[in-house]
C-alpha cells in the first residue's frame, strides 16, 4: 500500500532532517547565530564517508566514529576565527560571516572532491521488512542512528551539568556567566557538539543518496524549515516538525512531483512564519 | 553637489565605453552595470531600512522569466518587456512586502531565502510554459548597444534616487527604522508604509535588469535567473562599498567586477572561496565599508549633507561636518 | 467624566502578568500644564502604567483616556499621533545618526526648512547645540537623556511622558532639566513622568500619585504626600 510505504519513507527521511535541525537549533538557542554553512558541514561530512569507506576501504563504524570529529574541528575552527569575534555584533553580520564561510566550504569542498556527485555502493545494502513495507538497511540504519543521536543530545540537555549550562546560556546568558558558567566553553562545546551532528547527518547519508559539494545548501534549507515551523529554540519542537516535513517531502513529492514536492516544505516554512511564527513550540519570530 | 558631480562624471564614463572600448570592455562593463544595479536596490532596503535579505534573486528571476517569455511567446520587443518585467517586480512585491516584512530580522532574511528557493522549483517545475530545466532560448541582439545604454541609464537613475534619498528626510525615517523600529515607531514614523514602499521600489531595477539580462545573454534558466551567487555577490558588494551610502554600491561593484575578472582570468576554482573571504574580511575588519572609510580620510565628499546645508543657511550651528563612524562592528548599548 | 483640563486620565487600570498582578484598579489624571510624577518603590507597578499609557502594553481593563479620546488598547504609534510625545527609560536614541538627525527624523507635517530650523531652536533651549553633529552612539549618558527629550519635544506633543528621566544623572543636570521643563509648562506643555528619585519628584512636581503593589496610595501636591504615613509605610 503506497500510503504506509510513503509514511515510513516519509518518516525515516524526516531522521536525518531531525538530525540536522537539531544540531541548527542548538546552536542558534546558545549563539543566536544561524549557521549557514550548517549545510555544508553535511556535505563534507557526506563526502568524507565516501572518500573514507569507498576510497579507503574504512569500516563504514569508524567513519561514523571519525567524521564527526572531523567537522565538529571544522566547525570548532570556524568558531574561533570568525563567530567569537562576533558574539556582540548585530545578527545580520553574523548571518552574512556564516554565509561567506559556506561559500569558502563549498569551494573547498569542490576543489577536494570534484564537482560531480559520488556515491557509496555497497555499503549497508540489502532491505528488511518493516510493517509490510520493504525498507532499505541503509535508510533505516541512518534513521536508528539520527534520531537515536538526536534523543540522546536531548537528554544530555535535560538531565546533565552540562545540558543545564548549555539551556542557561541560551536563556539568560548574563544570568549564566554570574553563575559561574564560561560563556565561552559552552559556545565552543556547543558549537562543536552541532557541527559534529551535521557531518553525522552526511556520514548518514552517504550510502543512500549521492553526495556532491552542493548537498549542503539543498539540505541546509529543509533543515531551516524545520526549525521554523517546530519553532527556533525548541529541540523537541525541531525533532517533531522533522517527521513531519520529512512525511510531507516525501507524500507531497508522490502526488506532485518532486519538484514541486521540495518546494512544499518551503511553503510551509513560509505559512508558519506569516501565520505562527512561533512554530509549534518555540521562540518569537515576529517585529 | 560635489557627490553628483561625481556620479554624472562616472555615468558619463560609461555611456562613452562602447565608442572606445572592445567587445570584451563592453561585455564586462554590462554585467559591472547589472551588479551595480542590483547593489543599489538592495541598498534601499538592507542598507538604509536595515530589513537585509537573502532574497533579491526572487524579483531578479520573476523580471528575468517574464521578459523571456513576453518575447518568446508573445514576440514582444525586448525594449517593451523590460517595463513590463518590472511592472510584474512591482506586483510580486506588494503582497511579499506586506506579508514578510512582518517578521523581524533573520527571519525575513531566510524567509526570502527560502521564497527565492521557492520561485525557482516553481519555474522549474512548470516546464509547459518556462522549459524547466533547459531553459529560455531568446534570439540573441544583433547590437548590444541599446540594452548596454539602458542599463547605464538605469544606473544613473538608481544612483540619483540613492543620493537624493540620502539627502532627504525619507532617507532619515528608513534609517530610523534600521536603528530601532520600535522607537521610531513610538515617535511617530510610520514604519509599516515606509518598509513596504522601500521594499516594492527595491524590487523595480532588478526585476528591469533580468528581462534586460536575458535579452543580452539570449538566455534564461532556473539557476541563472535564482543564483544564489548572484545573490551573495551583490550582498558582497554593498557590504563592502558601504550599506546605507551614496558612493557604496558603485565603488563595490566596480572592486568586485574587477576581482572578479583578476579571478576568473586566473582562479576560476577558487572564486567562491575568495569572494566568501572578502565578505569574512569586511565583516570582520570593515563593516562600515570602503566608502565610510573614504570619507573618514576626505576622499569621498561626506553623505547626508542636506541638514549641515540646512543648518549652516539658518546660520545657528557650526558648519563641522561629521566623521563617520570608527570601524567596529560592536554596538555601544545605548 | 473629564474637564477639558484634564490632558490625561487613567482609570482603574488592571494588569496581569502570568497569573501576577502588576497593577490593581490604578487610576490618575493629568491637568494641562502641570507637571504631574509618579513615584513608587519596586514592583510596584509604574513601568507597567507608563507602558499602558504610552501604548506598548494594553490593559487587562480599565481605560486610558487622552484629551478625552478614549485610547485604551491603542499601539504606541497611534498614541503618539494624539500628541504624545515620549522618552525611553533606557534610551533609544537613534546610534548611527548624529543628534541633528535624530531630532529631524522624527518631525512631521513641517518642511525640511522649518524641521531643521525647530531642531536647532530645540538644542539651543536644552543647551545642547555643541552635540549636533555627534553620532548619538557616542553621546554621554546625560547628553543622551537629552537627546531624548529634544526628539520628543520635536513632535510638538500636547503631553510628554518621561520615562525615569532623571535616573542616574547628577542633581545639577536634574535641576536643569526641571527648569526647561517649568518653562515648557508656562506655554502650556504637560508634563508626565515615572521616577525613582524622590528628591526631585517631591520639590517639583505640582501633583505626585504614589503607586505600591500595583494600586494609587497616595496622591496629591507633594507636600501632602510626603508626610502620608501609607507612603512611609510602602518605602520602609
């Protein structure tokens, strides 16, 4: 029955959304920042795997281990030398400094990779049965882990020291500092922490789409979508309207098109902002 | 004074490049124009309004799309098509403007992102009327001339409009909208009605200059009438020129062609890469821009002058002008 | 219900925030050319009745009413265009624009000729005319506060509200402001304004309301207030 088979696409792709809108929202709930090169980090993420598993015969576990690490570094370094200094200066600065970065990482990333897309056969091949529905291995490994990494840093910011320091800063960063709380470790940690998720999202990734440098800004703007319309600064918010679009993508793409079917998620992004820019549970987003 | 004088001189440059210059001049001096263009309309409502976005392409594209397709389909000349692609900028921005302008900030600048996104599946998708993905196929212009003095006029007028803006009170209220909205609204400017406008006139020239775009490259597709480069480039240029400037947009878009040639001559694959890292540059070390640091020295005559004008005829103040402001993106809390 | 005098009436305003009430019942009228405060320790409200009046915040019931118009619920725009002219406690003043900007920007239904021309006769009135090219960015927290007064002077209002003007500046620039104040009143300004500092509230104003816990305990010329037990009751 196409409509289960569409919702469990549907919902395993809306994983990997949740994982990249997550790792988004915690960075702008502690920086206030809207990470632009977010996108990319995916993508270089995505294109590491390929270079790591399919060039290099790695273990498709230790690019899940490594890779991250790599783009948390990345996201590390692009933090120290551009977004510290601009921890005070208005928004829009911020938004055109991560915005200049992303272009620098898709040059980067073409000059590294080439501009054509790659992809990673064999690799978690093979699909199981699932509720009637025949799934591949490789979506639902990405979707267990995504949404298992997404809960998992939910939980670290609910239930430890360090979730609670990260929540005081995006809430009250003067209050937090009086506390005793370093403004800047939590920015670095955090920083690295969601730029190690969205290179997570493109190891995920790797063995089921094919991955080019301009992955980063196709994704980057669903991942956007998805914290509107769950609400900026809300990580359940981000985790939830995540299934949703990812249902809607993909039951929107089978009745229209997937042209249009890409552009529904944006009209919804755009409905939310003019009609609830809250989105379901977060912040203020209105003059 | 002094800063039209200036502007005329360099329009009057331009109108002569075709009689002395190659093909190859002409050619660089066209899509020069075109940045340029697009500079100053962004200028209105990123620079002076402060409501910066990432969405300019969406009028950029709609202009583009409609001048091709009133020529293809409708055999209509390129010289009629060009108003009506900017009567079509016009009607798309209206409603835009009344509904995003209602969000604050970042939201407004992905809002449009997300809507110049939007545009483009849009066209892409429609293929019965706009050919998707293959594109618009226009007959190319036998003579480049015309569309090249449009475009210099078109220039001119955006570059008049900006220096007569600047010289005005109305260039006052959109600046106190930049500064803070709500107070400016609390005094009684009326923002709602100045931020629609300045955003609707800033979608006239770009939408004008697609239709003139595809005209001169005989051409259109989804990703070259809704690049995101485009985008950033002409962000890149107003950013280092100088936001909310007479002089911004121009010297910006003459640096930035000229980079821009250097690179493709030499590093076409790192273009992206160098672009991103003078934005980076001005962001970080000169956020005020070229011109603002030009005025700093006294080599660009200082903007905003009507007032000292004003105020030196009734003879009260003394007739100091002002510096600009230091370099240093750090807001001092009031 | 009003007399023509009285410029400015609050009645039984009502406000409450997540269950906590800020304001009780507040009711208070302001006659033409009076300069009228509003006093009251923390919490006590008077922010939030400022910002009731002033249209950023809209009652949960009462009325506000301004020359007799009824303005309950109004925005902050349409207020001002009822010729209220206001100051932000922490001023807003316009950072990338000079003092002469600041001031011409907000001027309406004037030429430019007769903007600048107003502006200027402002600064001179508040001794500020040595600040006209500065970038309001760069001002000091006095010449701010100013600043502040000029851009809302600059809209010929029938009544100024000020919020915590007198606020952390030295007592000499309070007497100053309080004179060019006097000298507005003489012409027929009104003057309203929240604040702190008793000194100043209980020597100059022609009528003081004394807010605590969200309701009027006192009101009336300051003498009287001064030495009501409630107010020494509320402060201590």
């Amino acid at each position: 029955m196409p409509v289960s088979e569409l919702l469990i696409g549907g919902l395993l792709l809306g994983g990997l959304y949740a994982l990249m809108a997550c790792g988004l929202n915690l960075i702008f709930g502690v920086m206030r920042v809207i990470n632009f090169a977010h996108g990319e980090l995916l993508a270089i993420g995505a294109l590491s795997t390929v270079s790591l598993v399919g060039g290099y015969a790695f273990p498709f576990w230790a690019a899940v281990l490594l890779v991250p690490l790599l783009t948390a570094a990345i996201g590390l370094l692009m933090y120290k030398l551009v977004l510290q200094r601009l921890v005070h200066a208005p928004m829009i600065m911020t938004l055109l400094a991560t915005y200049a970065i992303s272009t620098i990482l898709v040059n980067a990333a073409i000059l590294t990779w080439g501009g054509g897309y790659k992809g990673l056969p064999g690799v978690l091949t093979g699909s199981v049965q699932l509720l009637g529905v025949n799934v591949s291995v490789s979506r639902l490994v990405a979707f267990l882990v995504a949404l298992g990494t997404s809960l998992a840093v939910w939980w670290v910011l609910e239930k430890t020291r360090f979730g609670r320091a990260v929540r005081s800063v995006s809430q009250a960063p003067e209050l937090a500092e009086i506390s005793g709380i370093s403004l800047d470790f939590v920015r670095n940690a955090t920083f690295a922490l969601g730029a190690a998720m969205a290179g997570l999202a493109g190891v995920l990734m790797a063995p089921t789409f094919a991955s080019d440098p301009q992955l980063g800004a196709r994704f980057l703007i669903k991942a956007f979508a998805v914290i509107i319309v769950g609400g900026m600064g809300s990580y359940p918010g981000a985790i939830a309207a995540a299934l949703l679009l990812g249902v809607v993508e993909v039951v929107g793409g089978y009745f229209t098109g997937a042209v249009i079917g890409s552009a529904l998620l944006f009209l919804l992004m755009l409905a939310v902002l003019l009609v609830r820019p809250r989105g379901l549970l977060g912040v203020g987003a209105r003059t | 004074m002094k800063t039209l004088a200036i502007l005329l001189a360099a329009g009057f440059l331009a109108l002569t490049v075709p009689f002395w210059g190659t093909d190859y001049a002409v050619s660089f001096t066209i899509q020069m124009l075109v940045f340029m263009i697009l500079a100053y309309s962004w200028n209105l409502i990123g620079g002076y309004t402060g409501y910066t976005h990432f969405g300019q392409v969406c009028f950029f594209g709609v202009g583009g799309y409609t001048g091709a397709l009133l020529v293809t389909k409708l055999g209509i000349a390129w010289y009629f098509a060009v108003p009506l692609a900017a009567l079509m900028g016009v009607l798309l921005a209206v409603p835009l403007g009344m509904a995003m302008l209602r969000l604050k900030g970042p939201y407004f600048a992905i809002g449009m992102f997300g809507l110049a996104r939007v545009l483009e599946s849009f066209v892409l998708g429609f293929d019965s009327l706009t050919q998707g993905g293959t594109g618009l196929y226009l007959t190319p212009l036998s003579n480049l001339k015309p569309v090249y003095f449009t475009l210099v006029v078109l220039a001119l007028v955006m570059m008049i409009a900006t220096w007569r803006l600047d010289n005005s009170r109305l260039g006052l209220k959109l600046l106190a909208i930049r500064e803070d909205e709500q107070a400016a609204e609390a005094l009684g400017v009326r923002t709602t009605r100045l931020k629609v406008g300045t955003f609707v006139v800033s979608a006239i020239a770009p939408a004008a200059v697609g239709a003139l775009y595809a005209a001169y490259l005989g051409f259109i597709d989804p990703p070259t009438a809704f690049s995101p480069v485009m985008e950033l480039t002409t962000i890149a240029i107003v950013l280092l020129g100088g936001m909310g400037t007479v002089f911004g947009p121009l010297v910006g878009a003459v640096v930035l062609s000229v980079i821009n040639e250097l690179l493709w001559a030499r590093f076409p694959e790192g273009y992206l890469a160098i672009v991103g890292t003078l934005i980076l540059l001005a962001v970080l070390f000169m956020p005020r821009g070229i011109v603002n640091l030009a005025m700093k020295k006294g080599w660009l005559p200082a903007g905003r002058g009507l007032l000292r004008q004003l105020a030196r005829e009734d003879g009260r103040a003394p007739p100091k002008p002002a510096p600009p402001l230091a370099d240093d993106v750090k807001r001092v809390q009031a | 219900m009003s007399g023509s005098d009285d410029i400015l009436v609050a009645e039984k305003i009502s406000k409450r925030f997540d269950g906590r009430v800020a304001l009780d019942g507040a009711s208070l009228t302001v006659k033409r050319g009076s300069i009228t405060g509003v006093i009251g320790p923390n919490g006590s409200g008077k922010s939030t009745l400022f910002n009731i009046i002033a249209g950023t915040l809209a009652p949960n019931s009462g009325r506000v009413y301004i020359q007799g118009q009824d303005v309950t619920g109004s925005s902050a725009a349409e207020i001002c265009r009822r010729g209220v002219g206001r100051t932000f406690q922490i001023s807003r003043l316009f950072a990338e624009m000079t003092v002469m900007e600041n001031l011409v920007a907000v001027a309406h239904g004037i030429d430019d000729r007769a903007a600048v021309k107003r502006a200027l006769e402002l600064m001179e009135f508040l001794e500020i005319t040595f600040i006209a090219d500065k970038w309001g960015s760069e001002l000091s927290y006095g010449q701010r506060k100013l600043v502040e007064i000029a851009r809302a002077l600059m809209l010929q209002p029938v009544i100024m509200l000020l919020d915590e003007p007198f606020a952390g500046i030295n007592p000499r620039l309070q007497n100053r402001i309080v004179e060019h104040l006097r000298a507005l009143c003489a012409k027929g300004l009104t003057v309203f304004f929240i604040d702190h500092e008793m000194r100043i509230v209980l020597s100059e104003c022609d009528v003081v309301y004394v807010l605590a816990e969200g309701s009027v305990i006192a009101s009336g010329p300051p003498e009287r207030v001064r030495d009501d037990p409630r107010v020494l009751d509320a402060y201590f």
